[in-house]
C-alpha cells in the first residue's frame, strides 16, 4: 500500500519544511519536495502541516478492572481522533500490573483493542522487586513508582524498597511524587473543619506545593545518588524546577521531567467553575505554579508534555470532595489545547512536536517513532490551523462521555492521523479496524 501526501508543511527536528512525503505500507520511504510516483491513495495537504504523532507518555486507559470509566478501544480510538498514535499506561489498574503474569494480560488485550500503539509500564511495590527485575526492557517501557497515594497496594514509602528498586534497575523508573503525611496531615485538617464536603477550592492547599516538592526532591536525589534514570511525572509547581537541568542534551540526562496540559491550562482560580471536574493529583495550583512551569517547558528543564489521561464517570466526579476521584480525559484534546497555545504566541510549532513526539521518543527509547524521517514507522497528524470548532457532548469520543474543556472553541483541528502507515482517522471519521502496534523500545 503506499500513499502520497502533498504539499504539506512537515513540521520536524526544528525546522518546518515544504515538502511531499510518500509512505509504504508501515514506513515513511520519501521525504522531497516533488514526489511523482503513482500511489493507491493521493492526499492533497493544501499547505497543512503534518507533524509526528503524539507519543503521550502517561495515560490511565483503566483496562483491565475499571472499564465503567474507559477502556483500551475507547480511549485510545479518543487518542488517535486528537493525533495521539502512541501511548503508554499506567499500572494501577486492577489488579495493579505489578507481575509479569499481569503486565502480559494487558499487553493481550491490548493486541485486541487498541487503535493506537502501546506500551505499559511495570508497577512497583513495597514488596515485589523480584518481579520489577524480570521485567525486559526491549518490550516494556519503564517502571512506575507511586511516591503519594493511588489504587490498591501501589504505594511505595518504604526507603530501603525505594533504595534497592533505584539501585538494581537499569530500565526508566518513572514517579508520581506527594509527600502521603503531608497530605495526610493536610487533608485532616481541612475534614475537621468542613466534614467531608471540602470546598474544592483547596484542593491545591491540601495536595500542597509542600507535599510535591518535598518528593520529587526526595526522588532526584535519591537517582543521584545511585544513577538510577529518573523520570518525574505531572509536575505541578514552579518551585520544582529548581530540580531540573536544560544545560545538557535531552539523550545525556539521568533526570528528566514531564509537564501536563492540565497544569499548563487551568489555575486553582477555575476552580470556581470547574469544581471536581478539574481535580488531579498533583493538583492544579497557582498562576505563578502555571507560569514556572510554562517558563521550564520552553526552556528546556521540562522535557515531555503528557496528559495523565484519566477518566472517570460524570456521576463519580459530582460526589463530595473527599468522595470525588481525581483525574479527567484530556487525550482526544492535547495536541489542539498546545496548538491553541501556539496560536496565542506562547510556544512555537517546533517546540511543540518536540515535547510531544521526539522527546518521549528519545527519553523511553523508543524504536523508530517520534520523528518524520525515512525509514521511520509513518505516525503521522495532518492539522489544519484555521479551522474553528467547539469542543460538545456529540464530538467527545472518551466513553465517560465529558471533558473539562467542554464548551471551549479551538481555532486548529487535526484533520488526518495516520498509525503505521494507515489512515486510521479522517474528518471526524474513525476507522474501524485497529492499527495500533506494540511498541519496542532500545535497550
């Protein structure tokens, strides 16, 4: 199969080229700027630009166990319908991914399910670093560590646990950092004083700028200390990026950070309007929180943007605040939320590819994905930057049927995804085979 995309502004590697690039069967084999070669399927680009998919680092899809609130084939069909062609998940389904045996179940369902391409990552525990060192890099992307509280028996808070994972794994070890007494402690107080029903207004009071930099502060010196390669994932604050380098090249850092488009997008002033429906942990937090963390990004101490995609149902994010789970979707909807942002002059095309395609490619390793080159897998998001729309119940594909951005008008719209070389989405049309692949990642 090969098609033909024309005139197409290919936005990659810091430049942004004019150019025609032709794709057979899985991979992109020409990149010129006149390709005349016959093909079985001719795309006119009209002067659009084509960027590399989204690689979205950190998503909860909630497969296996949670799947009233989402599932592999809904969420990630939402993926790549917002140019998102590779994900990777979240252990703390249920059961936790925290075995072999159960990391292999997901993978299985996901060979089934997923429209998109995938990874999942090993969980860690108090109690089962045998299993972490099984597991095999070239086909798991990391391990993630739970340093505040989540689902079942995924806190780990055991120094000498924390020790022995960082010093015997030479795989990524990816972390969620709070401080679970501070917040403890936090959250106690606010219970005495309102009962249950807490004005969600102080979320980012009680899930504090103290809880997350008292961990991530923890963690960066603890992977100095034993070389262990460190990711830091949904950082929240501005005081946090004291932590992190932009002196040395992305592929030479131990250390290295991820920024969600939540944090970069709403403020703990939109709580007011937004109530539980834009409650996560880390927390939203201040205006100054989002503009560090915005001043980190372009400069390079930030190094990924994500989305922590996390769905869950409209019925369960009305309850009390100490009964609201947190977490939202937000994977149909982050490369236009970015694209919005370059419009408003905030942050340039380039940059934007850079820290949602090339640079999760580089930091997990990921084997030929993340760039427009030849011989590369064809994942690939055709946008058109002057087409309005507004985000409504009949265009959210995510299957809790929401989104915080509801009602929001955006002023670029992903046109054409492409999934290893196949058309999988198309002016609001969803193929209904699944392209998705596993991905592989260098050792």
């Amino acid at each position: 199969m090969k098609t033909l995309i024309k005139n197409v502004k290919i936005v990659n590697e810091g430049k942004i080229v004019e150019s025609d690039i032709l794709i057979e069967n899985d991979l992109i084999s020409r990149i010129e700027a006149q390709i005349a070669e016959e093909a079985d399927r001719i795309i006119d680009g009209g002067g659009k630009y084509l960027l590399p998919g989204v690689i979205d680092d950190q998503v909860h899809f909630r497969e296996p166990g949670l799947t009233h609130k989402g599932d592999i084939e809904t969420e990630s069909r939402a993926a790549i319908a917002g140019g998102t062609t590779s994900f990777i998940d979240q252990p703390n389904t249920v059961p936790n991914a925290v075995t072999q045996e159960l990391l292999a179940d997901k993978y299985e369902i996901a060979s089934q399910k997923a429209y998109a391409n995938y990874g999942f990552m090993m969980g860690g525990t108090n109690d089962n670093l045998e299993e972490v060192l099984k597991t095999d890099p070239r086909n798991v992307p990391g391990i993630k560590l739970f340093l505040g509280s989540s689902t079942g028996n995924m806190l780990v808070d055991n120094p000498e646990t924390l020790e022995n994972i960082f010093s015997n794994t030479k795989m990524l070890i990816a972390v969620h950092c709070e401080d679970e007494a501070t917040i403890r402690a936090n959250t106690q107080q606010y219970i005495d004083e309102y009962g249950e029903d807490i004005p969600v207004k102080f979320h980012h009071l009680i899930r504090s700028e103290e809880a997350c930099y008292k961990s991530s502060s923890k963690a960066v010196e603890l992977a100095k200390k034993t070389g262990a390669r460190l990711h830091v994932f949904h950082l929240s604050t501005a005081k946090e990026m004291e932590l992190f380098r932009n002196d040395i090249p992305l592929k030479d850092k131990k250390i290295t950070a991820e920024v969600c488009v939540h944090h970069l997008t709403f403020t703990n002033e939109d709580y007011e309007t937004k109530g539980g429906l834009i409650k996560w942990n880390p927390a939203v937090k201040t205006q100054q929180d989002k503009d560090g963390l915005w001043e980190a990004l372009l400069d390079d101490r930030i190094d990924v943007i994500a989305t922590d995609h996390a769905p869950h149902t409209w019925e369960e994010k009305q309850n009390v605040y100490t009964k609201c789970p947190s977490g939202a979707p937000l994977v149909q909807h982050s490369l236009t939320v970015m694209l919005e942002n370059y419009k408003k002059g905030k942050i340039p095309l380039e940059k934007i590819v850079e820290k949602m395609a090339h640079n999760p490619a580089i930091l997990f390793r990921i084997e030929k994905r993340g760039f427009i080159r030849e011989g590369y897998k064809a994942d690939l998001v055709l946008v058109d930057l002057n087409e309005s729309w507004t985000v409504a119940k009949e265009n959210i594909l995510y299957k809790c049927g929401w989104s915080p951005l509801e009602g929001t008008n955006f002023h670029s719209k992903v046109t054409h995804t492409f999934v290893n070389g196949h058309l999988a989405y198309e002016h609001g049309t969803v193929s209904e085979d699944k392209f998705g692949e596993r991905l592989l990642f260098e050792a």
